[in-house]
C-alpha cells in the first residue's frame, strides 16, 4: 500500500519556519507520510485567496487529508473542523469559508466534525498557533488511520462559513468576470473559463483583438495561446494553464501593475 497523503497550504510565508515546524508534528505522528507543499505564500489574512488557490489544485492531487490555515481568527469562537468530501478526502483547517470551495470540486460535503478530541491535538496548544498544535496533529491522526468519528461530533453542513468564489457572468455581448488571483508576475486569473467567454461573444482566435472595461478605463488586448506571441509589454487575455481559466496578462510584464488591478476587481471583456 502506498503511504498516506497529506497535502498543506498555508498564509505562513515561504521565509517562516512554521510550515517545517508542522511537518516535523506531523511526521512525528506519521512517519512515513508524504507531505506535499501546496504553498506557504498566500497573502496574509486572504481566505478568498488561499480558497482559490486550494480549489484550483486540489482535482490533481491523490485522494487524501488535506491541511489548510489561512486563519486570521485563530484563537476566537471560530471553529476547528474536519470535512470528509465526496471523492473520499478529509479536509482540515478553520471554519471561516476556506475549505467549502475546495469540498465542492471534490464532489461536495459528505459529512463534517468538530476538531474538539483533544486527545488528536498536542498535549500544550497555544491560542495563536492552531496550524502547529491542532490542525497538524489531527490531520497526521487521520491520515494513520484514525476513525473520523473520533475526531469530535458531528456538525450540521448548513452551520459551516460558506464562501463562494466569483463567477462569470455571460451577458450577449460581453463577459462580467473578476479577478480571483494575482500570481508573482503580475498575471491576473479571472473567474470563469474558455467556454464562458465564448458563451459570450462567440468563439475567440488568437490574436482576435478584444477589449476590457476596468472600473475607470477601457483597454484593447488580444486573445494569445501564449505570451510570446505578442511582443513584449503588450496585454493579452489567453487560458491559464495552472489554474484552467481566464487571465490577463502583459508579456514580460506585470498586468496587475499596468491596470491597476488587485483581487476582486470587476472585469468586463467585450469585442472591440
């Protein structure tokens, strides 16, 4: 049998040692885990944005327990859950939205429990470092083996924080989406995906030239299958191949700095 899965994405910072600091708990728990770094760089305090991030990769990744902290309320009333989605993965981390995007990609709730079996945490747990002293330790728990039903009692889905991704909008003509993430070039992921946009103004061909309304402004790109079909410093619009969807970007450039765009922003995408 293959050795149990665990994957990890956390608001830590990839300069931080908490993330080493948590696998060290959980391999001292289960040894020969394999434990994948989703990433440790999402913007502090951004569970939209750890969400995203966590729902656009989780299909990929082998049925397993999954371990997520983006918690800026660590240590108040919200609560440490665990979530067993349809597929067959447990999904680990706060009640405050992150996880819910992520479960539905996997088919959708089966059942969810309170994190409240202290027996699974580490003996001494500190109040603002959940990650290290709950999360870790119940997920390498579970990932040995341990029953669901031990990690603490049920919870009805309908009590758990929702948090719902944007969509796209297809209205005849046009394309309402917005930006959903901003990777280290400055490429903007917008919601939705290929079809949407083809819903919306019929089926686009590279170097077809279209236009985006931001909130102040009205640019002309091109859609490109890539970036060095356009020359550098020119926007394009093309089909991300990490996060399967939408994005801008300017080739050898920073789309997010050159339209003022950040998470969350309204995008509008039409023909010229």
């Amino acid at each position: 049998m293959s050795s149990p899965f665990i994957s990890f994405l956390t608001d830590f910072g990839e300069r931080a040692t908490a993330p080493a600091v948590c696998r060290g708990v959980m391999w001292n728990i289960c040894p020969d885990a394999r434990i994948l770094d989703l990433t440790h760089a999402v913007t502090a305090f951004s569970i939209r944005e750890g969400a995203f991030l966590l729902w656009s990769t989780i299909g990929y990744l082998p049925v397993g327990v999954h371990v997520a902290v983006v918690d800026p309320g660590v240590g108040t009333s919200r609560r440490p859950i665990v979530i067993r989605a349809e597929r067959g993965d447990l999904l680990i981390g706060p009640d405050n939205g992150l996880l819910r995007p992520a479960a539905a990609r996997l088919g959708g709730i089966l059942e969810a429990r309170l994190a409240a079996n202290r027996a699974l945490w580490l003996p001494e747990t500190s109040n603002n470092f959940h990650g290290r002293d709950i999360f870790s330790p119940v997920a390498a728990h579970l990932a040995r083996g341990v029953a669901l039903q031990e990690v603490g009692p049920p919870l009805a889905t309908d009590t758990l924080i929702d948090l719902e991704l944007p969509a796209a909008s297809v209205r005849e003509g046009r394309l309402n989406t917005a930006v959903v993430f901003v990777d280290r070039f400055g490429n903007c992921r917008l919601a939705g995906d290929l079809p949407d946009l083809n819903g919306a103004i019929g089926p686009v061909t590279t170097g077809q030239r279209l236009a985006i309304q931001l909130a102040a402004a009205r640019h002309e790109v091109v859609w490109s299958s890539t970036f060095g079909l356009v020359d550098p410093g020119k926007a394009l619009l093309y089909r991300d191949g990490d996060t399967a969807g939408l994005a801008l970007a300017v080739n050898q450039g920073s789309a997010a700095e050159q339209f003022g765009l950040a998470l969350g922003d309204l995008v509008r995408i039409e023909t010229v």
